[in-house]
C-alpha cells in the first residue's frame, strides 16, 4: 500500500428530495449519507460494512459517478465522477472495475460470455488482439475455460456468472476494483471460492479493493480494513484485527456477535 490517496471523500452529505404533499411544489430533503469523510489509498484493501439501508450503494453510485451529492467534495483518482465530460468519463471507467450485487441479474441473458467480456473493451475503444488478449487473461485470473465464451448465462453456475462478472471487471486492468456483494448471491462452499479468487487477483495485480457488504466476516477474508456505516454515518473505522478485538460502536459489537462464518485467526 502507498501513501497516494485515489478515493477522497470530504463532509459528504447525499440523498433525495420527496414531495411535501400531494401536488407539492415544494421537496423536502431525505439525507442517506451524512458527514461522511473517507479516504481510501492506493493498494489498500478496504470494506464498507452496514446494514440494508444503510448507505452502501448510494455510496458506490457517487464514486461511479451515477449520483451528484448534495454538499460534500468526492475525488477518485484525481476526478470528480459526477461531473466529468464525456472524455473525461472514458479516461475514469478504465481505471474502475465495478462487480455488482446478484450475477443472475447482473448479465445480460441474451448474450453470450464472449459479448459480455467483449462489450467494454469496445466502449473503450479497444479491439483486435489487444482485446482477445485481455479477455483471456481475465478468464485465467477467474479461473475460466475460454470454452465458456461461447456460453449464454443460463448454462452457467452461479457461481460460473460470478466469475463473469469479476472478469468483466478485469478486462481494462483497473486501479480500483468495487466489489458489490460479491458473495451474498452464493452458497456458503461456493463463497470460499470466490473469495479466494479475488485475494488470487489482489496478490497478482495489486488494485485498489473496495468491498461493500452486509457481512463480516466475508469482509474479513477480502479486507484489511473496516468502515462500518451505521445509518448513513461512518461510526467506525479501523484494521479488522482493532475492529474485532476492541469494538467500539454498539452497532459494530452487535455485526460482531451476529457473525455467520467463522473469523480469521
């Protein structure tokens, strides 16, 4: 890990408005995130833990550039995501691989693996050999058969599309890697699996790992670090090894005590 900062996130507040009343002119603001101040560096492998509702996606979504909050100043590799220029956009979206939530909704049914690899090397402007190159790599790193290529996603496992995805993600060799709940769709034994395959790719190409989850212990096995975010508010954060010998949120001691895999040593 180096000491560059690539996410930088000062006094963040975020939301929506919702109407007053019926054929209200008029909106009041719902805070989701609130005086969120983070910084997340290079190499570093981080987990932003809550709860359902607690922020997590909306977070992701400003970091992609998907959401403009509404007071806070947000820097990813240099950028401000949500107001970038269409160049500027492309030159962000290869330096970030995004895993989201769910494979089976995740991918596209009606196109083979192949398009689904193929897709945002395109978007980027990159073909030919240099494409084919990259995709094959991805698919070794998710320890993938290129035979897969030409497989629709329901002729896949789940834990098959998971992979996918991953590798999906891998094509531009990103700097930072966001992973959405990268295990919550999956059954415990396939899990482990994928969790070992992203430590694989974290060993081999040291990007920034960004992973957002519900669940501890998972993110014990893919992070050095915890964030814990407790009702749009960051009440915690510290090295797993601080996290679980000495909590100190009352939230942080009750993900603790609700743990479904077992902790590391």
């Amino acid at each position: 890990m180096s000491s560059e900062p690539v996410v930088e996130i000062k006094d963040l507040v975020a939301g929506y408005y919702v109407a007053k009343g019926f054929r209200s002119l008029f909106k009041k603001f719902t805070p989701v995130l609130r005086n969120i101040n983070l910084t997340i560096y290079r190499g570093e492998k981080v987990a932003i833990i809550g709860e359902s509702g607690a922020g997590k996606t909306t977070l992701i979504k400003i970091m992609l550039g998907l959401i403009k909050p509404r007071h806070g100043e947000v820097r990813v590799l240099g950028y401000t995501p949500y107001s970038l220029k269409r160049r500027e956009k492309r030159l962000l979206a290869k330096k970030i691989g995004y895993v989201p939530q769910d494979p089976s909704r995740s991918l596209n049914p009606r196109l083979k693996v192949r398009r689904i690899l193929y897709e945002p090397l395109e978007a980027l402007g990159i073909d030919g050999e240099e494409a084919e190159k990259r995709v094959f790599e991805s698919l070794k790193h998710v320890h993938l058969h290129r035979a897969v290529l030409d497989y629709y996603p329901d002729q896949l496992s789940g834990g098959m599309m998971q992979r996918v995805l991953i590798a999906r993600a891998l094509v531009h060799k990103p700097e930072i890697l966001i992973l959405d709940e990268p295990t919550s769709a999956l059954d415990v034994s396939i899990q482990a699996q994928i969790i070992n395959i992203l430590n694989e790719i974290y060993e081999k190409l040291k990007p920034t790992m960004i992973t957002v989850t519900h669940d501890i212990p998972v993110a014990q096995y893919l992070a050095e670090k915890a964030i814990i975010l407790y009702k749009g508010e960051i009440v915690e954060e510290a090295s797993f090894q601080e996290i679980i010998e000495n909590p100190k949120h009352p939230y942080t001691r009750t993900l603790i005590q609700s743990y479904t895999l077992p902790v590391k040593p």
